[in-house]
C-alpha cells in the first residue's frame, strides 16, 4: 500500500489547507442523512414513550426492546415528557380554543 502526498501549486498540501474542504464534505453528508436521522431518532422517543408512559412497560424493558442503552433511553424519555410539557404549557398559555 503506497501513501499519495498531495501537492497544490506553489508547495505542499497541509492538514490546515484542508480544513475548509473537510468541513464542507462533513456538512455535506451531515445534510444529506440529517431529515432521516431526525425522523428515525423522533420515531425512536415515541415509541419509548408510548411503551413507557402509556402502556406502563418498564424503562429497563422498553430500553431493551428498542435497543438502546438504559441511561440512553431514561435521557431520550426525559426530554420527550419536557417536550411534551412544554408544549402542553404553551397551549394553554395562549388560551387557544379548540
């Protein structure tokens, strides 16, 4: 396996030179799989939700039939049930009527 050494005219290529280009190849693909990953994680919390809060399943359950870590998943209900009563408190704050 040979190692290429990257040359731009006027002298050597350095790690520095290529901190813009890296930078806008990570945004790149970050934005192309951002929507997704969003709606896989939003999908992930109300499911642990619904089993936890609603179905009454335990967290450790829950946790291990969604596949994720137990201190991961008691994070993930923490800010869904925030979420959720922020938003319950903004409704009625506004006096919003049906």
């Amino acid at each position: 396996m040979t190692r290429s050494t990257l040359v731009q005219p006027g002298g050597a290529f350095t790690a520095t030179d290529a901190i813009p280009e890296i930078a806008n190849l990570l945004a790149s693909v970050y934005c192309a799989c951002e929507q997704e990953l969003r709606h896989h994680v939003a999908t992930l919390a109300c499911e642990l939700f619904r089993r936890v809060d609603i179905d009454g399943e335990s967290l450790a359950a829950a946790a291990r039939a969604l596949d994720l870590e137990a201190r991961d998943a008691e994070a993930i209900l923490a800010i869904i049930r925030r979420d959720l009563a922020a938003a319950v408190a903004g409704c009625l704050c506004t006096g919003r009527d049906g």
